[in-house]
C-alpha cells in the first residue's frame, strides 16, 4: 500500500535547511535543499525584454543588447553558486552561433546575476530570443 | 492553516529511493530523487584551482591549462548521467571573443580516453579559436541516479 503525505511546508528537524532523501539506489542519501535549482528564467531578450516563465526572479533588466541583468528575489548565501546560461538566436530571423553565457565582467552576486547573448562570428553582443539561466547552490 | 513537516530524511516506503511529489499544475507527478541535481560545483580554474562551493564533490584536479576533472563523492549509478557544463565569460580575452565554452573531453588533452566514470568526469574549456583555456568560474551540475 503506498502512503500519501500531504504537507505544505518541508523543514529539516535537527537544522531546518538541511533535509536528507534516500538516493535512487537506496543506500546513500542526498541533500534535499542542495539539490534543488534556487533560480531559473526563461526569457525573451529581443526587443522589449520579456520573462516568460520563472521561478526566484523579482526583476530582469535590459542592460543593452545582448546584455541582462536577473534579480533574485531571495538572495543566495555567497556567489560561489553554480549557473548554467543557454541561449539561442532569433528563430527565422536570427544568426547563426549566437549562445548564451555569463556576462562578461558582469556582476555574479548573491543578489543579481548577470547573463550575455553573444555572436560568435562577428565576435559582438547579440540579442538572443530565448536566454535560459538556473542557479544551484545556497540561499541565504 | 499551513501544515510544517519537521523530519531529517526522507525515505520511499515502497521503494526507499522514489518519492512522488505532485506537480505545480496539481494534476501529475514528478519523482523528487530524480528531480534533484546530485552533485554542482563552482570553482576558479585559474593558478591554484580552488573550489567555490560544490555538492557532493570531493576534488577538483587541475590537469593541464583548461582542463579539469571533478571528482564526486557519493557515485552515480551509471555512466549515463546528465552533466551540464557552463560556457565561462574569458574576461581578459575579449579580443578572442570573450568567452569561453565549456565542454567535455572527448578523447583527452593529450590523446587520453575520454573520462566520464560513475565517479568522475573531466571537463575542457576553450576559447573561439580551440585553444584550451584556464576558465575564472566554471559551473558544473549532474542530473542523474545515484548509486
């Protein structure tokens, strides 16, 4: 029989940020609050820039083109978190080997981070039409 | 009135590793183990490599310029694990580009095989001409079973 729990709110009883989950192959465990993605955004950066879907964001900023700046809504611990940016260029439209990546002497801090679209052929900050970025690492 | 669940670990009654958690549209499942990422890493690749901050890692081996490998450890059940490796802005580079693309070995700096074990994987940042690069701060995030 399985059971069903049903509960709004997880907190760790012996320290309330750190709960453990047995691992797929039953022996080990895994740290549930470390594993779990702390911001992601989707956005359009063409144009008048727009979030499309996004979870932890409380503001996203069009520094110029190809360059963005994403809030965080609840800040992370320390910027030693780990973030993953893709991008893509603008459908139809759009030029070839344009990718997504960490702004370049951009800011990385436990408030905002800052994300880049940029074409590789002409070596210059491009507009990408879907900008993807997720942060893993510790919430203040 | 919300309900608070106060507990260290959790663990699947019928299969100790598999939990299903409804999803945000409160219609389907996902499975929260599967869900989770297993290991991540943030650190500076560059002179004495030193890791940031990291989950379930035990080292960060500098092997050449740009080239590293993350040891993790708890391993992962298989060889078939989801790695995503982040392209690194190259802020002293920009006449190369500006950037650097983080990607995998496939055959090694230096003719070896590739490294992608249940325990480690090696990893090779490049800049817009090939050329291997020390990277400032790379992200590295595995998705998969553990073992």
């Amino acid at each position: 029989m399985s059971s069903e729990l049903i509960v709004d709110e997880l907190t760790g009883r012996a320290s309330a940020g750190s709960i453990a989950v047995t691992a797929e192959g039953g022996t080990v465990t895994t740290n549930l609050q470390q594993g779990l993605a702390k911001f992601w955004v989707h956005f359009n950066g063409t144009g008048t820039i727009a979030t499309q879907d996004s979870f932890n964001q409380s503001a996203l900023t069009d520094n110029g083109t190809g360059e963005y700046t994403s809030t965080f809504s609840n800040n992370m611990n320390n910027n030693s978190y780990s973030t993953q940016v893709t991008g893509a260029e603008s459908g139809s439209e759009g030029i070839s080997n344009q990718i997504g990546t960490l702004q370049r002497n951009g800011d990385y801090s436990t408030s905002q981070v800052e994300s880049n679209g940029f074409h590789a052929n002409s070596n210059a900050d491009a507009d990408n039409q879907r900008m993807m970025v997720n942060v893993l690492g510790d919430l203040a | 009135m919300a309900s608070v669940l106060k507990v260290n670990t959790l663990t699947g009654v019928t299969t100790a590793g598999s939990i299903v958690v409804t999803g945000e549209g409160n219609s389907t499942t996902t499975n929260l183990q599967q869900g989770l990422a297993k290991a991540w890493m943030n650190f500076n690749g560059t002179g004495t490599v030193a890791i940031g901050d990291s989950l379930n890692t035990t080292s960060l081996t500098d092997n050449a310029t740009g080239d590293y490998t993350i040891t993790i450890a708890n391993d992962m059940a298989a060889t078939t694990y989801v790695c995503s490796y982040e392209s690194n802005p190259d802020n002293a580079n920009v006449a190369l580009g500006g950037w650097l693309m983080g990607t995998f070995c496939a055959s090694g700096s230096s003719g070896a095989p590739l490294t992608k074990t249940a325990t480690a994987i090696r990893s090779v940042t490049r800049d817009i001409q090939g050329s291997s690069r020390d990277a400032a701060q790379p992200g590295i995030i595995f998705h998969g079973d553990l073992a």
